[in-house]
C-alpha cells in the first residue's frame, strides 16, 4: 500500500510540474516615456515586437497573408502614453516608417516557443460612437510561417473610448499578427497582451514543491526502513 500510495503521489506532482504553464501578460507600463523603442524589450520573456504593412481604409477581417508577413525594414514598436489605456498608461503602437504616422502599421508578435494562446485589447483615444470604430483581426502562424487561422472582434469594452478585445488559440502557434480594419485614419495600438505557452516548463513555484514533495517521499521511506 505504501509504494502504491507513493507512486500516486509521485504521479501527481510530477503531472502538475508538467501540465503547469501560467498566463503570462504584457501590459507595457514597465517602460517610462512615450516613443520608447520596445521591439526587443520582452525578449527576456521570449517575445520580440516587429511592425508591418496595415493599409487602410479596409472593412471587415483583414486580409491575412499565407505566410508571415513581412517585417518592414528600420521599423520598430514603441510605447505611446494614452488616456484609453487598458492599463494604464502605456500602449505599444508600429513606430513611424517611411511617410506614415506612429501607430499606422500592424504588429507582428514573434514567441520563441510555440504558444497555444494570445489575447490583447486594441486601443485607440477615439470614442466608440465617433465613426471611427477599429475592428481587430488575429493571424496565427506555426514555426516555418504558414498561416494557421484567424479571428475577428469588433465587440468594445465598456467605456467610452474605442477598445477592443481580441483573442486567439491553435496549439502550436510561434507568431500572432496583429492587424485592424474599420478606420478613418489608420491609427491604433495594443495593450495587456497575454499569452500562454504550449506545453509549457514547469513554473519555478511547481519545480519547488515537486522538490519538497519528492524529499518528503525519500524522508519517510527512510522512516518506515
């Protein structure tokens, strides 16, 4: 009975160390300033930040490519302080490329890791029943950048500014593409970007109690010889 129960128990903790990968969420107000450049500041968490192409005007689900999109050349994302902020203050808007305006292009979210969810709230400083209500489509992309699906949201939070929700699940995702559509003049940005990875390490927090228990296994087996 005693090795059975052990094994159990061993089982248990060592499925939880497996299975555990916490949501992990971006909300940008690390960094101090507007136009900050942080197209490689959450490398650290293993997410880069790279602006691509949004033409606009465009209706409806944005037109997503097959394969990657392509990052545009001396483009960044950078940080822009804005009342709308989800949480506030920070939002990451595509830096200013060629003759276009902050905030004018997409976002191409690139992970290290294959994830299995991303979510994000859209932002801009306009008001919803101004005539100018952005929609937001997510496309996911595996590792060699084939596309595999998209989502569409143009439901707003509550409030008075444009924020919209979006979110996005395949198993192994490694880019999330962030596009809008529904605008008049072609600005918009994110916030609170949150995603989880795809079978994911063991948190820190279960690697310790998976220690803790296997020494206590190893104590009382020492008890009961």
């Amino acid at each position: 009975m005693y090795r059975s129960a052990s094994k159990n128990l061993c089982a248990i903790l060592f499925a939880a160390a497996c299975t555990s990968a916490a949501a992990v969420t971006i909300n940008f107000d690390d960094v101090v300033g507007s136009q900050v450049d942080i197209t490689n500041q959450y490398a650290g968490l293993g997410v880069t930040l790279n602006a691509i192409d949004n033409p606009f005007p465009l209706s409806g689900s944005f037109p997503a490519p097959a394969t990657l999109p392509t990052i545009r050349a001396g483009a960044t994302t950078w940080t822009q302080g804005f009342a709308s902020a989800t949480s506030a203050p920070q939002v990451a808007v595509a830096a200013r490329f060629g003759n276009s305006n902050p905030g004018d292009g997409g976002i191409l979210i690139s992970f290290a890791f294959d994830v299995s969810s991303v979510s994000l709230v859209g932002n801009d400083l306009g008001g919803i029943g101004a005539g100018d209500d952005e929609s937001v489509t997510l496309s996911a992309y595996d590792s060699s950048g084939n596309l595999l699906g998209q989502t569409f949201s143009n439901v707003n939070l509550a409030g008075g500014f444009d924020r919209t929700p979006a979110s996005i699940a395949f198993p192994n995702m490694r880019y999330v593409a962030f596009n809008y559509t529904d605008t008049q003049f072609g600005f918009y940005s994110i916030d609170d970007l949150t995603f989880v990875q795809a079978n994911g390490a063991p948190e820190p927090t279960t690697l310790a109690l998976l220690g803790l228990g296997l020494a206590g296994l190893a104590a009382s087996r020492r008890r009961k010889q």
